[in-house]
C-alpha cells in the first residue's frame, strides 16, 4: 500500500471516517493505483475545494485564529470576513429591534422636533409682553397707589417695550445655546 487508508487519513486530517468517505466519493481525494490515499495531495485538493468555514467546522473548530497566522490562501482571513459579517448583522438587527421598541429614533426627525419646540416657545415668549402688559402695569398702579395713598398710572406701551426689551435678551442668550444629540 502506498499511500494511507480511510482511517489512516481519517486521522491524519481530523475528519471522521465518513467524511473521509464522501470527499472520495465526491473527488476531492488524490488516490494511489491501488486505492489508497495520497495524503499530501489528497490535502491540498480538499483545501482548493472546501469551503474554508466548512472545514473548520468539520474538524470541529468554531473560533477564528487559534494561534495561526493568516495570509494568502489561508483559511483564517475568510473565517474572520465571515465572522465580522455575522457581527455586523446582528449589530444591524439589534439597532432595528431597538428602533421598533422605540428606544432609537430617526436623528433627523428628533432634530426636527427638537427645532420646532424651540420655535414655539419663542413664539410664545415674543408674544408675551403683548398679552400682560396692561394687566402688570394696572396691578402695579394698584400697588403704587396702595403704598403711597396717591393715585399713580403706569403707561401700558411703555411697560410694554421694557418688557419686550428684557424678552428679546433672555432669547438671545437661550438661542446661544446647542443641542447636541450624541
């Protein structure tokens, strides 16, 4: 006999027997005349024909680099592509279920939201001084006139445009401020 036998090769190759069996079959084996298995080339066939994920998974390995360096041709750099693919779609999959459950949202949408907010509030607050001008300058006559015991009249334009004016610079510092989402 020449070359190994089924079980030799088994052995030799960390396959099992009927894996053995189904590369020959399948011709991935270099065979001697006599039938028996010429390892060396029997080895480099099956490593151009295999997948190479499938034959870590054969032999019964799962991690990717135990203690080989990859380069050209070798194994190793397809299981690691392999392996940062599944990373990344599980990746993927997750920041989808987040997004369903509501935790993620669209950052263009929330930035949207974010400036409309901020519009409406100085809206209302540019509005404000129009709305209780003449209601603070009656109250603070009252009060005037109840301190002093003299009748005392607080124009309501310009209660107004002091308002307005004190308004206008809180808004300017607030619109100094940034939101950042990240």
């Amino acid at each position: 006999m020449e070359g190994m036998s089924e079980r030799a090769y088994a052995a030799h190759s960390g396959l099992s027997r009927g894996a053995v069996q189904k590369a020959r079959k399948n011709g991935r084996l270099v065979l001697f005349a006599d039938g028996s298995i010429n390892a060396v080339a029997s080895d480099a066939r099956r490593g151009a024909m295999t997948d190479p994920d499938q034959q870590m998974r054969s032999r019964g390995g799962s991690s990717v680099g135990e203690g080989v360096a990859s380069g050209p041709g070798d194994s190793t750099s397809y299981l690691k592509a392999r392996t940062a693919l599944t990373v990344y779609q599980a990746q993927e999959r997750q920041l989808s279920l987040q997004k369903k459950k509501g935790v993620l949202v669209d950052r263009a949408r929330a930035e949207t939201l974010v400036f409309r907010l901020a519009r409406q509030e100085r809206d209302v607050w540019v509005t404000w001084p129009t709305r209780v001008a003449a209601l603070m300058a009656a109250q603070l006559s009252a009060e005037m006139e109840k301190a002093s015991g003299t009748p005392v009249t607080i124009e309501t334009a310009i209660l107004q445009r002091v308002l307005e004016t004190h308004v206008r610079e809180q808004l300017g510092a607030l619109a100094d401020l940034r939101v950042s989402l990240e």
